[in-house]
C-alpha cells in the first residue's frame, strides 16, 4: 500500500476526476490541485486534500505542493483563449510544475503529454512536446506518458464523438443553443454524420483504466524513471471505424457524410467565430493525420493487457447513453 500524499494537478478535469478516484483506490492519500474555487467543494466533499494553485503561477505551486510525495501532472488547454495560451499552459506551466518539483524535493512528477507530441506537428502538439523538454530539462526525478486519445465515463473524447454522432449535422448549433432532445429528433429526420475531410486516419484509444495502471506503476517504480511511454490501445481504428462503433454503442443509424479538404477548412473557419465552435483549425488539423504508436515498450515494461476499443467506448458510455443517443450530455 503506498504512502504518502501523492498531488494531482489538473484534478478537476476529464482525467483527473477519474485519476484521483484511482489513486485514492490504491491507497494513496490525494491531494487534488485546481485552478479556482468551482470544484473545490466537490472534491472536498470526495475526501481529496484540496490547494488551489494554477501553474502559471510558480509561487502557488510551491504552497500547493508543499509536503507530498509525488505528483502527476495533467493540465494543458486544447483551446488558447486570452492569456491562457499554449505557450504559458502547455510549455511554461509543465516548466514550473517541474521546477517546484525539484525544488521542493518530491520524490518524482509523472507528466501527461500526448501521443504525437513532436517538435514539428500542430500547434497544440508542438506545445505538448515543449512542456516535455521543460520537464527533462528540470532536472525532476520524472516518467511522461504519451496517451492517445483517453476512453473514460464523464467526458472526454468518448462523449465527444457521441453527441458528434447524437446531434449529426445539428451538433454545432445544439453546442450554441443547447436544448438536446430537440436536436437529436432534428438529427433523427436527418441521420448523417458529416466528417470533416477522408475520415481514414488511424488512431489508438486507449481506455483510461490502463493508462492508470501504468501510472499509478510509475509512481513506485524506479526502473522507469527518465523514461517516455507511448501508449494507444490494442485497436488500430480509422476515424470512420471510430463513428461507426460510436453508432452501434448508441443505436443509431447514421450515415457519413464526408466533407472534402477545401470545403471543410471553409467550415472550420467559419465556425471558427461561433462562442463554442465543435472543431478550431489546429483539431481538425491533429485529425487528420495517423496518431499511432507501438506499444511494446509500455505494454511490456508495465505488463498491461490493453482493453479493446469497442469494449472501452461501450464502458465510456455507460450511463450516458439512452436507447437511441445520449442522456444528459450538456
Ligand atoms: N483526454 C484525452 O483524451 C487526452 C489524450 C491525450 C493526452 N491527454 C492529456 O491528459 C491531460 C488531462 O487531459 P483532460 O482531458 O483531463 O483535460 P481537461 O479535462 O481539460 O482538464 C484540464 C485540467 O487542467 C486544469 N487547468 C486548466 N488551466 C489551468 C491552469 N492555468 N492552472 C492549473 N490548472 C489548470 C483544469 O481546471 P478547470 O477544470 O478548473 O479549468 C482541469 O482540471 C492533459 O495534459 C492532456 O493533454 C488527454
């Protein structure tokens, strides 16, 4: 049984919610770290340590760190928006979580990049790469994790490519005005899923239990520091295969629309303008481009049976899903 508090970063989040939970399953005593006041109760209430500490802001690290073992990292934007950019979220503030780290001698940081991370790929992944070297470069006792995309209840991608599928040709303007039941019967007369280009790049989601279980390894486990882990999970699927198995999980019958290349960056540029557009550029951009990896490295190193796609999202979507598309997916 471990010991110790072990700091969440980003607790608050899609990973984070269920990360902690894990933790707090295995033993560890969790101290969850959140950048405002909103989720503070909540976690309190789930018995979690609660500091509010955002990572641009070295000295409220170094408070909310204060006293615990380790730490795993999980905050990064998908979406710069004013000060809150790439740069200072994904690069800086992997930096400064690293560097309070060491400083305050934690025993190590566990990183969440991304897979596809790389110093010549879309902006969001170039900045994912850029908080990776600001880790190796610390100088912090550190393992990074590399995951495709994360399958898991609560949110996520999984609910993501639900309402994509629910709301078919509706979902922008069901983003922009909510109101679910009335959408989804709109999209039920019109039951097409536009895709955004050649839906044919492949990707590996991987389901967030087996994430865990090599993190909450890396977490005890000195072989593995200074090491970087890609993990995807055991399927390779193409982004259409991905919307086809989202259509049986929810029982819909949908068809896919395939938008072309031009026509489709004409509509991410115009949707673009919209307060809560479903797709920005650099997304739909990451989208379309294979986002694979071999996984021996991890598979074997944290011996992991990785669960497979239609088993995950079926998991995933548990307990949103109501015959015919989702329950409350505001
Ligand atoms: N989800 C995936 O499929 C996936 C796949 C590959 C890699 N990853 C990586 O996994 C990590 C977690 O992803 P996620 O999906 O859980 O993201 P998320 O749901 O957007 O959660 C991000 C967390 O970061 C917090 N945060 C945002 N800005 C902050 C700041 N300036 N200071 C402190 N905290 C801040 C958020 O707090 P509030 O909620 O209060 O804003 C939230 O707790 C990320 O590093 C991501 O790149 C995720």
């Amino acid at each position: 049984m471990p010991q110790g508090v072990v700091a969440v970063v980003g607790a608050s989040g899609f990973v984070g919610s269920l990360l902690t939970r894990a933790l707090a399953g295995a033993g560890w005593t969790v101290r969850a770290i959140v950048p405002s006041a909103v989720a503070v109760d909540r976690l309190r209430a789930l018995g979690y340590q609660v500091a509010l500490a955002d990572v641009r802001d070295r000295r409220s690290l170094d408070a909310g760190l204060a006293g615990c073992r380790a730490a795993v990292h999980l905050v990064a934007i998908l979406r710069e928006s004013g000060d809150e950019t790439y740069d200072s979220v994904n690069r800086q503030g992997a930096g400064n979580v690293a560097e309070a780290i060491k400083i305050a001698g934690l025993d190590r940081l566990i990183h969440l990049s991304a897979l596809g991370a790389g110093p010549s790929c879309t902006r969001y992944l170039r900045s994912k790469w850029a908080g990776e070297e600001e880790v190796r470069r610390s100088g912090a006792r550190h393992v990074i994790f590399r995951p495709s995309f994360i399958m898991g209840p609560g949110g996520g991608s999984a609910e993501q490519f639900a309402q994509a599928v629910t709301y078919g040709p509706w979902y922008p303007l069901r983003l922009l005005l909510g109101g679910d039941s009335v959408f989804a019967a709109f999209a039920n007369l019109t039951p097409v899923i536009p895709i955004l280009g050649s839906g044919q790049a492949r990707f590996m989601p991987v389901d967030h239990r087996d994430l865990f279980s090599a993190v909450l390894q890396a977490l005890e486990r000195d072989d593995v520091l200074g090491e970087t882990f890609e993990l995807g999970g055991p399927d390779v699927v193409t982004f259409d295969q991905i919307m086809d198995t989202v259509a049986e999980v929810l029982r819909l019958r949908r068809w896919k629309l395939h938008i072309p290349g031009g026509v489709a960056s004409m509509i991410i540029r115009i949707f673009s303008v919209l307060p809560n557009p479903p797709i920005m550029p650099d997304e739909y951009e990451t989208l379309q481009v294979d986002n694979v990896c071999d996984n021996t490295n991890a598979v074997q190193t944290f011996r992991l049976s990785l669960r497979p796609f239609a088993m995950s999202l079926r998991d995933a979507l548990q307990g949103s899903v109501s015959s015919g598309g989702l329950v409350g997916g505001e």
